[in-house]
C-alpha cells in the first residue's frame, strides 16, 4: 500500500512524537485504519440491530405439526443411519 503523506507530517511523526509515544508511523496508520474500520463496522451493526428490532414481530410462522417432524426426522435417519441417497 502506498501513502501520500506530506515530509514535515512525517518527520515530526518519526522525531520525537514516535520517540515520546514510542510507535512508529507505520504502528500509527495501522491503528488509525483499524479505528475508522472498526466505526464502520459498528455503525452498520447499529443499523441493523435498529432494522431488527423493528421488524421483529412482523412475521408469524405456522407452527410445525407433529407428523411433519416425524417426517423429517425418519427423512434424516434415512439419509444418515441407512445409507439412503
């Protein structure tokens, strides 16, 4: 990856900021990347915990009858214990 960073920027950053702090430049622009990656990150995830949260409810399912869990369970004994294709 290449940075266009002006040469006083860096110079003041490697003298004695990074000396006094002790990271270097590139520990920096590491941590800067990972900070606005990780706000991004948990702004969507708020977005959409907010999205969920609304929609929550919304929707009602049948429930499943009995006879259909037997049915998909004999399925699975069929396909895992019997060899079945």
């Amino acid at each position: 990856m290449t940075l266009s960073i002006i040469r006083k920027g860096i110079q003041a950053v490697n003298g004695s900021f990074s000396t006094e702090i002790g990271v270097t430049l590139s520990e920096l622009v590491e941590e800067y990347i990972k900070s606005i990656t990780m706000e991004k990150f948990r702004s969507d995830q708020q977005a959409l915990g907010k999205i969920v949260k609304e929609l929550k409810g919304s929707i009602t399912l049948p429930k499943v009858s009995r006879a259909c869990k037997e049915f998909l369970q004999d399925a699975l004994v069929e396909k895992y214990l019997k060899g079945g294709d």
